[in-house]
C-alpha cells in the first residue's frame, strides 16, 4: 500500500536536514541547532526522529534544545 503524500512530504523534509561533514553525520533543528556528528546517517536518521518526537509529545519545550552533551556541535553558519 502506497503512503500517504503527507508522509513523504515529512519524511523528504526530514532528511533534507541530515547532511555528513568531516566524516560524521548531523542533523538540523528547527531552532536551527546542529546535532552530531554521528557515525552512521542511520545513527543520525534516528536520533532525528527522538528528538522530533520528544517536540512533539511536549516532553521537550522549543524553547529548550536537546543538547546531549558529546554530540552536539557548534551552530553552523
């Protein structure tokens, strides 16, 4: 059975913020944080969908940003 457009829209959008720099995989926030690096794009890829679903449950304020001490990096740009 074919997905829905809406869960290819989110799933495009979602990888769009994974890229690999230096080696390591990271992912981007909607606060604009950069999260990584991670070994493996499905390392990264899952640490994405925990930290889209903690937003979402309400267990992680927007104002605050998952910050799990030895991955995140510096913000780019």
């Amino acid at each position: 059975m074919a997905q829905p457009d809406t869960y290819n829209a989110q799933a495009k959008y979602r990888t769009s913020r994974m890229f690999m720099d230096k080696g390591g995989w990271y992912f981007r926030t909607r606060e604009g944080d950069t999260v990584g690096p991670f070994a493996e794009e499905l390392e990264a890829s899952t640490q994405l969908e925990v930290y889209i679903r903690l937003v979402n449950s309400g267990l992680l304020p927007f104002d605050e940003v998952l910050r799990p001490a030895p991955v995140l990096a510096k913000r780019a740009g």
